[in-house]
C-alpha cells in the first residue's frame, strides 16, 4: 500500500486518509494505488459507505508539479491515475463521503467533485489553478459543484473560494469546525452503514444512471486537452516558475 494513504475498515465504515506532506500532492504512481484502494474498498462485502478525508495542512494539492517538472513524459501516468481515481469514486458500488479541509486543489477538485456526499471544515477553500500549472482537467468535477459560469470564473482566474462562500451553491450538506469533521463524517457514514447494503448499492447505480452527461466522458475530453496544453511552452515555464517559486514569464 502507498504510504501517502492509509485505510481502515470498522462497523461497514471504510475510512481512507490521505497523508503525504508537506501538501497531500499525489504523484503519478500514488494516483494509481489511490485508485486501486478505492476500488478494492468497493468491491469489498464488508463496506457499506467510505469515508476520504486526509491529514495534515489540507485536503490534497492534486499532482505533484515537481514530478512532472522532471519527468515530462510522465503526464500520461498522472492523467491515468487522475482519470481512475475520480472514476473509482464516482463508479465506487457503494456511497463516498469527502471530508475535506484546507486547500481542495486540482485533483482534490476531482475527488470532491466525484464524491457522493461532501463535508467542509470551516478552513477549506476551493479553486482549480489548472491554467497557472500548463494544465488542463478537472472542470467536468468543479462543474458538479458550481453552476457553469462561476466554473468558468474560478477556471479562468485560479481563485479559491471559501467553504462558507461555496456553501451557498448547495454541494456541501455540512460546513463544521476542522475540529469536528472527522466526527461528522463518521456520523453520516453510520447512518448509511445502517441500512441494508443491497438497497444502497441499488440506489448508487441508479442514482448514477440519472445524472446529465457521462462524468468519465467529459473528463476524458479535457484530458486530451491537457496533452495539448503540455507541448506548448508556456506549460513548462508554468512548472519551471512553481518549482523556481518565482512568477511565470510569457
């Protein structure tokens, strides 16, 4: 198993906890074995509802940009270990509470958005700061939680946006003292884990099968974009300039 997640599994609770500091920033291979914990969780009889949630200064910085800025051709092993992670849980068989606090950045946008249920600590932000990093992605996820034009806004600017200020666009059932998220995130899962499993994994099929659009589709489109994006040279600058923590040049 990763060392940059661990797992847990009590009372038909999985609770999956990322921890990789400084950030929660995942790379190309740890994606990969998120993707496969969440999928064995689901797959598991004895798991009626997950939990993610992570340690540490926030929830998840998404990829690592230092990895990328070394390993240029690792973009497609990262783009792989995005699209199945957020694949995982959307399709997971049975419901996935987030708990996030802190930053929810890039990939942390795409397991949120992903998510089932979602839980904020007061702390949290949100923002999607693709277009600052030469990359592409992760709009089809934002757009499950915020109506089209402010994606568009948060997309095209980089800038976060509170855990108070997004609660009103109603993808939040919770916003909590950080103190207090773990509990309350236990405490929704509970209450799902106490129903009968068969009817859950019924309804998360076909709750799936009424949303507007194929979530995996609509990522998959933009994630040919980021292909794209990362032969222009802008993209590397953009990674150049976050590893040299000095501003971009264009």
């Amino acid at each position: 198993m990763s060392q940059a997640f661990t797992t847990r599994i009590e009372a038909g609770i999985a609770e999956l906890t990322i921890a990789k500091p400084p950030v929660n920033a995942l790379d190309s291979q740890e994606w990969l074995g998120l993707s496969r914990s969440i999928d064995e969780l689901g797959a598991n009889p004895d798991v009626r509802v997950i939990v993610i949630r992570a340690e540490g200064r926030g929830f998840c910085a998404g990829v690592d940009i230092k990895e990328l800025d070394a390993h240029p051709e690792r973009i497609v092993a990262v783009n792989k270990g995005n699209y199945e992670t957020f694949r995982a849980v959307h399709r997971c068989p049975v419901p996935v509470i987030v708990a996030v606090h802190g930053f929810v950045l890039g990939g942390g946008i795409g397991i949120t958005g992903a998510a089932d249920i979602v839980l904020a600590a007061e702390c949290a932000t949100f923002a999607l700061p693709e277009v600052d990093r030469g990359a592409m992605g992760g709009g089809a996820h934002l757009q499950r939680l915020f109506p089209v034009q402010k994606v568009r806004y948060l997309f095209f600017t980089g800038e976060k946006i509170g855990a108070r200020e997004a609660e009103k666009y109603g993808f939040i059932e919770r916003v909590v003292p950080k103190e207090q998220l773990r509990e309350a995130a236990l405490e929704i899962a509970a209450k799902i884990a106490a129903k009968s499993p068969e009817m859950i994994r019924i309804a998360k099929e076909a709750l799936n099968g009424i949303e507007d659009g194929n979530l995996e589709d609509k990522y998959r489109w933009e994630q040919g974009f980021t292909l794209q994006a990362y032969t222009s040279p802008d993209s590397a600058e953009t990674r150049r300039a976050f590893v040299e923590k000095r501003d971009a040049k264009f």
